[in-house]
C-alpha cells in the first residue's frame, strides 16, 4: 500500500517517529494524528531546533546599549495630572465612538493552579464567588453602558479549553452580556520537541501539542478574522488583558486615551517593581525599540542598579496589560521581511511514549515546548508607549495554588480595594495597617467597575448601607 504523502513528508524531513504507531491505531485515531499532523509547520520546526536547540543557543543575552524605558508617572507620582485628564477625556471619546473592544487571552494552561477546567471558570471574589469571567463580563458590561456603546469581547481560548469555555457562558447566559459580541477563537499549536528536534508523541497516536504562547493571538485574531469582524464594526482599538487578574480595569479610558493621542501602536501598562529580584519582566529601551527584558535576562547587577535618589534604575515591570491597533496586530500577524515574533523556549516534563509504545512520565525535563510572547511586538511597534498604574488598581493575578499570586492574595487584594473605595467616599471602613478591612465585602462591578462609577453609584445610594462582613453592593 502507498505511503500517505504526509507521512512521506515526515520521513524527508527526519520526523518519521511521528507515525511509528500509526497503522495499530484505529481509523478515528489514524485520522486524527495525520490532521494534527497537517497542522505542523515542519520548516518552523526544523528552524527552532537549528536556533533554539543547538548546543551554543541561548548564549549570552545581548544587553549593548540597554537602557530603562522612559513612562508616562502616574498622578499620584508626580505625573502631570492636567495630561492624564486630557488623555481620559479622549479615552472616553473612543469608547462613546465604539472604537474599543475588549480581548482576553484565555488559552493557558494554567499548571500552576493546578485547576480543572478553563482558568477563566476559576472563582475568585471574596463573598459570590464569582468566576474570573463572570468578573471581566460585569466590567465590560457595565463599561458599555456607561458610554453608551456595548462593548464587542474577543476571547482566545485553547484547542483543550475552547468547547468547555463556550458551554460554560452558554450556561450563564452570557453574563447578561449580548452574545453576539462575544468572539471566540482558538489560538494555534506548537509541537513539544525532544532535546534532538523529534517531535514527540504524548500516545501511539497523539502529538504533544500545546498552545503557542500568549504572542499566538496576534495570527490567532488575523486567522479567525477577528480582525475583519472589528474592521466592519469600526474597531481600531483593542484592550488586552489576560485571564488571570480580576483587579484589571477591562476598559480603562485613560490608558486608552493615552494609546489613542499618542498614536501609539502598542501600549503598555506598568507598575514599579516592589523589589529588585521581583520576578516580572522589565521595560527598557535598546537601540532606539522599546524590549520587555525578561528577569532571568536581566543580570542582578542591573536589577539592583539604583539612581542617584536611591530609586531602582530598572523599575518598569510588566504586567502584561495592553492597548493594541488592529491594522498594527494585522501587520505583525502577516509578517514579513523581519516582521515576526521570536520564538522561546522552555524545558519542561512532557509525557510520552518509550519505543514499545508504553506511557512514560518524565522525572526531569525530557523537552522543549516553544512559545510565543505578546510584548515582543513591542520593538515593532509605532510610537510605543509605557504608562504606568498603580498595583492596586489593576493587578493581583491569580497564578499559584497558595503562596504568592494566589486565591488569597487575590481575595485580599480585591477586599482591600474595595474598602479604599468605600473610605474615599466617606464610608466607615475598618482596616489593618495593610489596609485588609475586617469586615468581608464585596462590590459587583455592575454597581461600580472602577474609582470612579463606584463613586457615583455610592452617592446615589441612599441610605447609606453600614459596612460589615456580608455587605454585597450591587
Ligand atoms: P501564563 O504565563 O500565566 O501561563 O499565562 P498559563 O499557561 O496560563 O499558566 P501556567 O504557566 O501553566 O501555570 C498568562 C496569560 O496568557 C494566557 C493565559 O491564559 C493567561 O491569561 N496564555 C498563555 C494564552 O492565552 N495562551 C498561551 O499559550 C499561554
């Protein structure tokens, strides 16, 4: 019987292992590994294992003319208050012109968590419980009603969570949210490498593919046609932000006024970093482009540099919030002479196969998985901007099962700010030192999504409610 050309195709290009187990398998699953299969791009590959995988790749990381990236200080640090203004006011202009959507990348895998089911089901606030997603939609739903203009959302999901994340917001109706600006879409796939550059089987007739990086969203939003679906709604504006952190401001008209006047291409938000060896990429300026430097890159002696004020030189820590132009998302998804995101790699356990076919659990990395990262666009980008926020106002994610970036920090973090909103307006709110009230509260984002709707609805909320353990606002 002839060989199938695909398998032909392999066989050239040294990757024949693929389908060692192909004629035990049945037809459903000799079918499903040659569409997988179909799905690699086998140069790509070829390419990665030449310069992510020979032994003198990854050599020292090049750092000539590095330089911390300049930001646009927050108000509340010396910013210039009258600028941030101007730059809500055109912010908010966009979103009454309904040039804005919002985009969640929702295709990790969320190891660390350990949780089962799309991250975005996780529940995270303090007395609901309420989902990371139930969180976002609020915001956004809300956010559409303040400006008159309901809100389009671009969901990117996985190949593994894509079916149960849509069956999870069938079953909440949407969160209230008009279904038919909700976009999903599945990011592409990357095979799992052994340390030689053979693709690796998870079973006799299973790939290991996983999903290709949070960077994967730029073609995964040019090849859904996200982006024609935004061009034909008058969308030029996209608001990135990641499954994982419930404190983002989804729709924050002053970050997008500051993108929009400035006619950045690509913006980000930062915060300063709480310490030197804080484990967050670091923005800096390299030969005229503005790079995020990733902390393993960025050698101790710089992380510790300080100024002549004793402030950490290299400060502008990446908190992976973005505002993206569609035609510059078009641009970089399609490439071209020098125009495209590097890969990167990383060692991991990848389960597999041994020679008779058995399963084997790794005890030590057995792999390479390669990913692509969204601020690597950034030294592509037209007028790049950095503009910083204040932790507490947009970040707390969600990463680890305990410890650091957990549910409880998380949980803290929410509770704390709303309490600060509670006592800025004049409620009576008992706190720690860190600023922890006692009483559990919570405020749905319907009622209040940021400083300033919390404000307002506050004012008009008569009588007043007393702050105890159970409030809920809403
Ligand atoms: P993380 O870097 O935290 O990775 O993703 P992860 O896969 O979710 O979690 P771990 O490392 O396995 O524990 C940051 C954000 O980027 C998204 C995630 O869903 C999260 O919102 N992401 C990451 C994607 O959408 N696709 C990817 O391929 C990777």
């Amino acid at each position: 019987m002839a060989t199938h050309p695909l398998i032909e195709k392999f066989q050239r290009a040294g990757q024949g292992q693929v389908f060692a187990f192909h004629d035990r398998g049945s037809a459903d699953e000799q079918r499903r590994l040659l569409e997988d299969a179909a799905e690699i791009d086998l140069e790509e590959v070829a390419r990665l294992t030449r310069t992510l995988l020979a032994k003198n790749a990854g050599g020292a990381v090049d750092l000539s003319g590095l330089a911390p990236a300049p930001y646009e200080k927050h108000p509340a640090h010396g910013g210039d208050a009258v600028a941030w203004s101007a730059a809500k006011a055109a912010g908010e202009v966009a979103l009454r012109a309904g040039r804005v959507a919002a985009f969640t990348v929702a295709g990790g895998q969320g190891t660390r968590l350990g949780y089962d089911g799309p991250k975005g089901t996780f529940p995270v606030t303090p007395l609901k419980q309420k989902t990371l997603f139930q969180v976002f939609a609020e915001k956004i739903l809300a956010a559409g009603r303040r400006y008159g203009r309901p809100l389009h959302w671009f969901i990117m999901t996985s190949h593994a969570n894509h079916a149960a994340t849509e069956a999870f917001f069938a079953g909440q109706d949407f969160f209230g949210l008009d279904r038919a600006r909700v976009h999903f879409f599945r990011q592409g796939r990357m095979p799992a490498v052994d340390f030689s550059g053979k693709i690796i089987l998870e079973a006799k007739c299973s790939l290991a593919l996983s999903p290709d990086g949070h960077g994967g969203s730029l073609r995964a939003l040019e090849r859904s046609g996200a982006l024609d679906l935004m061009a034909r709604e008058g969308i030029d504006t996209l608001s990135y932000f990641q499954v994982d952190n419930p404190l983002v401001r989804c729709i924050d008209p002053a970050f997008i006024g500051w993108h929009v006047l400035r006619r950045s291409e690509l913006s980000s938000k930062m915060v300063t970093k709480a310490y030197a060896e804080e484990k967050v990429g670091v923005f800096c300026v390299q030969h005229g482009k503005v790079v995020v430097l990733e902390y393993s890159d960025l050698p101790m002696t710089l992380q510790r540099e300080t100024d002549a004020g004793g402030q950490l030189r290299y400060l502008a820590g990446n908190i992976a919030i973005h505002v993206l132009d569609r035609e510059f998302v078009r641009r970089m998804a399609r490439g071209g002479e020098g125009v495209a995101l590097p890969f990167h790699r990383a060692d991991k356990k990848i389960p597999t196969v041994d020679a008779a076919g058995a399963l084997v659990k790794p005890e030590k990395a057995n792999g390479v998985k390669f990913e692509l990262f969204v601020f690597d666009a950034l030294p592509f980008a037209k007028h790049p901007l950095v503009v910083e926020t204040l932790r507490r106002d947009d970040f707390s994610p969600v990463k680890n099962a305990d410890g650091v970036d957990s549910p409880q920090t998380c949980r803290d973090d929410q509770l704390r700010q709303f309490a600060r909103w509670l006592d800025a307006n004049g409620a009576v709110v008992q706190t720690d030192a860190s600023g922890l009230p006692s009483a559990a509260v919570e405020v749905s984002p319907l009622f209040g999504y940021d400083e300033d709707s919390f404000a307002e609805a506050w004012k008009s909320r008569t009588p007043k409610p007393r702050v105890e353990s159970g409030l809920y606002l809403e």
